[in-house]
C-alpha cells in the first residue's frame, strides 16, 4: 500500500461533501425551514473551494491539478481506452477524474456566489439570480450523481474500493501498467 492523498485533501473533500449535501437538502428538501443551516452550509462549501484551489497549487503531488488536470487530447485519448475496457489504472485522479473535480468545484463556487449575491443588498430577491442559483444546485447534484458513478465505475474495473482510500489516503502500490 502506498499513501496518495494526503490528511488535508481527504479533509476537504469529506466537508465539502457533507456541505453540499446539507446545502442542497436544506435548500431543496426543507424548503428553507433552515435557511440559516443553508447559507452556513453554503458558506463552508465555499471556503473548502478556496483551501482546495490553494491546494491544487501548492500541496502534494498528487493534490496538485498539474498532477491530474489533461489537456482535451490527452482526456479524449483515455476516454477511448475506457470505452475499449484497457485504460491504465492511476494512482491518483484518472483524466476524466481531474475534470470532474474542476468540474465539481467550478459549480460550488458558483452557486456558493450566486447565493451569496442573491441574499446581498445590491441584489436582494432578484428572480433570475434565485433560478440561476437553483439551475446550478441541479447541476451540481448532477455532476455528484456523475462523480459517484465514476468512482463506482473506476473502484469496479481496476478492483479498488475507492471510498476507504479517500478516508485512508492509502491505494494498492502501482503495478507497471499503472499510472504513479
């Protein structure tokens, strides 16, 4: 076993997860009966989203996006060995895996400013800023739902639970075929 990710990351993604979800059901399910509970979870999102961004810069290796964001060809050409069942197994995030973590944390920021502006006075009650603030909530229950199947998807094809690695930091050492 070797260790990937480290304390810090796997910190931040296990409180940005529970602050999106209480986020999301606090402001969906409950219909504002906790807005408090809301824009608190809203604002945790919001400042893990800049610790990680930070993160991505100037932690560890595989924290790092240059680490694990790919250009389109690069992206498209893993994506074609997945569909043929023999894309390499990474350490850490597969191309497709670094996208969908840009991904995840572009719609927490902007929903986490679309509400913050939605509740300023400059902006107060405006309709379009509430559905935009909505419509980005959807997507980003979207892209968790997508982030599940692939981590499912991924643990499945290269028979690694990758739940315990993010609560551990520890993955199966890389065989030659692997990615480091």
């Amino acid at each position: 076993m070797i260790r990937v990710w480290d304390a810090l990351l796997r910190s931040l993604h296990w409180l940005l997860a529970v602050a999106v979800l209480t986020a999301w059901f606090s402001g969906h399910l409950l219909e504002h009966w906790f807005a408090q509970v809301h824009h608190t979870a809203g604002y945790v999102a919001g400042a893990v989203v800049v610790v990680r961004v930070l993160w991505g810069f100037a932690g560890p290796r595989h924290a790092r996006f240059a680490s694990f964001v790919r250009g389109p060809r690069a992206t498209a050409a893993y994506a074609r060995e997945v569909a043929a069942s023999r894309e390499p197994r990474y350490l850490g995030h597969n191309p497709l895996g670094g996208w969908m973590v840009v991904a995840l944390l572009v719609a927490v920021a902007a929903a986490v400013i679309t509400g913050m502006l939605f509740i300023s006075d400059w902006l107060w009650g405006y309709g379009w800023l509430a559905d935009l603030h909505e419509a980005l909530a959807w997507l980003l229950m979207v892209l968790v739902i997508g982030h599940w199947a692939g981590v499912a998807f991924t643990g499945l094809r290269h028979r690694e639970n990758l739940v315990t690695s993010m609560f551990s930091g520890m993955k199966r050492a890389a065989s030659e075929r692997d990615v480091p």
